[in-house]
C-alpha cells in the first residue's frame, strides 16, 4: 500500500490511466454546462481561477441561483458562484473575489 509506513518508493507505475480525456458536454450540453462553459472568471487570484476551471472541465461547477451576500459591504450582490464578494468591493480593495486575499489579480 502506498499509505504504509516507511513505503517511500513504489516499484510499479499507476495501474489504471484514461485513454480518452472527460469531457463535459460528451452527450449533448444542457443550457447549464453551455452557460458554466462560456463564463469567464475574472476578479480572481491565479489558483481560485484554477479551481474554478477545474469545476468547470470536470463537470462539478453549479451556478447560484439567488444572489448571495457580500462579506465586505453585506449587500446582496454576489452573482457568481463560489464568491464571497461582490466585484465593486473586489476592485476597490485590490483582493479576489473568491478567497479574500490580497493576491496578484489575474485578468482574462
């Protein structure tokens, strides 16, 4: 087992490897993978923009469908999903959208 104790080094290689790579819209794309497909994720740091694309490729992305609440200016302005501020707030004071910290800003 890879997890045991004092088992550094593997002898073998991994034993299952995808031929084909997945892909999200395989069997027709619903309204909701064309939508999550087309947005682009701007306000965000380098790794919360990695996330993102993840959940975006692998199918795990689900959108909001009520506006959530800011934790900056607590109103009801975050339209995009897995964000906890509101974008004014984001450009005012220079953090991503997502995590909060003051991280450089990547632009799409």
């Amino acid at each position: 087992m890879s997890s045991q104790r004092g088992n550094i080094a593997r002898s073998r290689g991994q034993k299952h490897q995808n031929t084909t790579a997945f892909k999200n819209d395989k069997y027709g794309a619903t309204t909701q993978v064309k939508k999550a497909n087309s947005k682009i994720h701007d306000g965000l740091c380098q790794h919360c923009k990695g996330v993102l694309e993840w959940k975006v490729k692998y199918n795990k992305y689900k959108p909001l469908t009520q506006p959530r609440k800011c934790v900056k200016c607590s109103q009801k302005t975050v339209k995009d999903a897995y964000h906890i501020i509101c974008k004014p707030c984001s450009l005012q004071l220079e953090i991503c959208c997502k995590c909060g910290k003051k991280e450089d800003i990547v632009i799409p």
